[in-house]
C-alpha cells in the first residue's frame, strides 16, 4: 500500500509562509495536495500522522552547534538565513514536521508496513548542508530519512535526486558515508554551483557520488539516458534495501527558475524506471519526497505522475534510451562515466540488461 505525508500544514498560511514575491510559498505544496486528492489516488493510500522530527533523528545529519543556532533564531520569528532562505513564525514546526515525517515514512516502508511513498514537505531539503541552511532549505528531509532508514537496520539507503538544482546539502552530509549512493542529474553549471562530474565521493566513499550535471534546455529524452546510462547500472551494482528520491519538478519545461524542458511525461517516465528497479533490486521500496519546482502546473502534474507510477506494479522496462544527439549533453554523460572509471569506481555498464 501507498503511503502519503500529505497535510495542510505545508500549506497553511500559519506555517512556512513566503515574503511575498518568494518562489518557495505555500501554494507549492496546495497545488500538489489538491492534485493528488482530486485525482483520487490520495484515497488508495495511508495518510501517516505528521510528527516532529527527533533530536537524535536531526543530529545523525546536522551538527549540534547548526541546530542550535536554529533553534535559537527560528521558532516564533521572521527573518533570513541567507539571501534567499526565509523563516517565518512558523518554520520551525513546519521544517521539523517535514523531516519527520518523511523519517516516519521511509522507515514505514523499509518495514514493509507501506508498500511505496510521497512526502509533501515544505521547506525542501537537498541544500542543507551538515552545518548551513540554503537555497529555501533548513533541515535535510531527505537525509533524515536515509540516516533513519540506515539507524533501523537498512544497510544500503539510494537517493535519486532529479532536482534541477545539485543537492549539494545530502552530498555534503553523505560524502565520507559508502553506505548511502547519493546520484544527482542537474542543471550544470548552475545554482548552488557544485555537482561537478568528478565530485564522486570522499576518500572513504569513492563512487557513492554520482553527479551529472547536464546544459541547459535539456528534456527528456535526455534525462531518461542519464537514467539509463549512469543511474540504473549504479542503482543495480549498489544493492540498496531502500530507494530515496529526492523529487524536485523545477526541470519542468515552464518552470520560472531553470532552463529545462522536462515534462509530465518525462517525469513518469524517470519515476517508471525507478519503481522498475526498485522491484528488481529492493522489494519495491522506494519513497519520494519533494523538494523543488515553482511552477504550479509543473508541481501538480508532476508528483500525480511519479503517484500512479508508485500506486501501480511496476511495468517492465523501456528499451534503453540512446545516448543524447545533443553534444554536451552526450558529453556530460560519457564525462561522469569517465570520472568514475578513472577513480577506479567504474559504473557498469553491463549491469543495464533488461
Ligand atoms: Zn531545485
């Protein structure tokens, strides 16, 4: 069975509330809530009660001297951490609910009590970093929910970030950790700046990064070879108990902040192969949770696709898709394959036999 964080308080206006003009606002959340229960596939599911994150669950990802000055400058106030990070009286309820509850989620599923899983969280996660809160993002959701999985017995937790943006933040937290694959497709160069080809792990990690950072105006058939290219053989050669996506929709062909051409179709088909693997490699498990995308069509549209594809057995695999005829996009993949044959942590190939 399907579980969802779905609830109003990611989109209330007493809880995360935007400056006006802030990208990053309540009817992100609102537009996905209203899509999922409109098209009835909310129903098919378990709502799971939104809790708090724990301090033991926030400080497997976050240093103590990070949570405490959030813990001092955040709760009942208004104010920035960064140029573009915003709190709100608020945020602090809302960020620790989103952590948690995607905690609460990913371990209900590693269990077998849920089948698959959505989290509808607000404020995203992916560029909180172990020690700094950036781009809209305070508490990692995601790592929170990897650590979790992991502290509960999971030996091997996958995040699929899909996000335009490199999620600098969950590669930051997991960069030593051989126990947590971290795999990013983005927009490259781009915000936040990282997410280089050769970023592939620290010295007791090596290839559990994966980065491939494509140009701008990439759509899908792009991103479904990146997939089939990189991500699937690594997934496959990597064995995980639990698969994580961090599930962004700002690739979106109209989405207001990047350059992308993702688009429904193109987000499904990144989710069909996921559920595919899952099947393959780790009972179906697999759980995603949002992070960015600021076009509402985009949003909407988005996680009812990645929904159906979780609510339904997995379908067989598509034939891999070819390389990009696009050259730079062509090279950014052939580049992040080189990379890690050159560190001696080779993606096979051969793994991607369907
Ligand atoms: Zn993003």
């Amino acid at each position: 069975m399907l579980g969802f964080v779905l609830d109003e308080m990611f989109d209330s206006a007493s809880g995360h509330r935007a400056p006006s003009g802030h990208p990053e606002r309540p009817a992100r959340a609102h537009a996905v809530r209203d899509a999922l229960v409109t098209a009835g596939i909310a129903d098919q599911g378990r709502r799971i009660v939104t809790r708090f994150a724990s301090d033991e669950e926030l400080s497997r990802v976050h240093g103590a001297g990070y949570l405490d000055d959030l813990i001092k400058r955040v709760p009942g106030h208004t104010g920035w951490l960064d140029a573009d990070t915003y709190f709100s009286p608020g945020t602090w309820d809302a960020a620790r609910s989103a952590a948690g509850s995607t905690c609460q989620l990913a371990t209900d599923v590693l269990d077998g009590a849920l089948g698959q899983g959505i989290s509808v969280v607000r404020p995203p996660g992916h560029h909180a970093t172990r020690d700094r809160a950036m781009g809209f993002c305070l508490l990692n959701n995601v790592a929170a929910a990897a650590a979790a999985a992991r502290a509960r017995g999971a030996a091997r937790v996958a995040i699929v970030d899909w996000d335009v943006h490199h999620g600098n933040g969950t590669q930051d937290i997991f960069w030593e950790d051989p126990s947590v694959l971290y795999l990013s497709v983005h927009q490259y160069p781009f915000y936040p700046g990282t997410g280089a080809p050769t970023e592939i792990g620290g010295a007791n990690a090596k290839g559990a990064t994966v980065n491939v950072g494509l140009p701008g105006g990439c759509g899908d058939l792009e991103f479904a070879a990146v997939f089939d290219h990189v991500f699937l053989p690594a997934l496959v050669a990597f064995k995980p108990d639990l698969l994580l996506v961090s599930a962004g929709f700002d690739a979106f062909e109209h989405d207001p902040l990047a350059g992308m051409r993702v688009t429904h179709n193109g987000f499904a088909a990144m989710a069909n192969r996921l559920r595919a693997v899952a099947d393959r490699i780790c009972g179906g498990r697999i759980v995603a949770v949002l992070e960015g995308g600021y076009d509402l069509d985009g949003l909407a549209g988005g996680m009812t696709r990645v929904l159906s594809s979780f609510a339904r057995p997995a379908e067989p695999l598509p034939p891999v898709a070819p390389l990009p005829t696009h050259p730079v996009a062509r090279a950014a993949i052939e580049g992040t394959l080189a990379a890690h044959a050159a560190a001696g942590v080779p993606i096979a190939e051969a793994a991607t036999s369907r």
